[in-house]
C-alpha cells in the first residue's frame, strides 16, 4: 500500500509541477491582463499542492517526490511554440491551458477510481488536486 500512496503522490506532483511549468510558458505569451491574473492565480493553487504533497511525502518515504524533467518541459515548452505560431490569441492560450488540465483531471479520476485502498490523506489531497483542475477549466471557458 505505501507504494500505491507514493506513486498516487508522485503523479499529484509531476501533475502540479506540470501545470506550473506550463503557466510559465503560457504566461509570456498572454497579452490579457485578466487572464495573466487568473494565470497567477492557478500557478499559486498548483504551487500549494505541490507543497502540500512534499510535506505529506515524508510520511511515506525518506525519499523527494517526483517532478517533472527536463525532457517532458522542453517539450512542453516546444508544443506551446509550434501551436501558438499562428495563433496566440487570449483564447487559443486558455485552449492549450484546458487540454492539459483536462489530461490532469483523467489522470487523477482514474487514480481515485482504480486506488480504494490508499490512505485516506493521500485520496484527500488528490481529489482536492483533482478539484481545483476542474475549477480550473471552468474559469478558462471564459477566456475560450
């Protein structure tokens, strides 16, 4: 069971470190001062996660949680550059930000529905994980 809370908590993160990695990429492109406030405001909610499934981490192992790599953000990265060439509007940005948002949400549906057996602290922070994502793509439908 500690590994199934470990890669439950793994997967929170590189979701969380994900998701502030591709805000950072977005936000140099985002011309609307609403939507680089809302921007912030998700990076913090992504950054608290990410806090908070640190300090939980230690609970389960003596080891750091895992982020993201160098890979998986270049090509984060090059994927925001090639489809924002020819449209970088407000709208095409809140479109990127929900598809990989949307992956996040499956993703972690799918944790909670496949893993009845983890610690109820790590099911917590995953579904308020889970939660805020869904949150999320409803605040970017207004930018779509």
């Amino acid at each position: 069971m500690e590994n199934q809370n470990l890669n439950i908590l793994d997967e929170v993160n590189k979701g969380a470190t994900m998701g502030m990695d591709a805000i950072n990429i977005i936000s140099e492109k985002a011309k609307d001062e609403d939507f680089q406030n809302v921007l912030k405001t998700e990076y913090s909610k992504y950054k608290d996660i990410s806090r908070r499934v640190n300090n939980l981490y230690s609970n389960y192992s003596d080891k750091e949680p895992h982020e993201t790599n160098a890979m998986t953000k270049m090509m984060t990265w090059y994927g925001v550059q090639m489809k924002t060439m020819s449209d970088d509007t407000t709208s095409k940005l809140s479109e990127l930000m929900m598809q990989g948002t949307n992956m996040g949400i499956i993703e972690g549906r799918r944790l909670l529905n496949h893993n009845d057996n983890a610690a109820s602290d790590v099911k917590d922070i995953l579904n308020e994980f889970v939660v805020m994502q869904e949150d999320s793509v409803e605040t970017l439908k207004k930018f779509l």
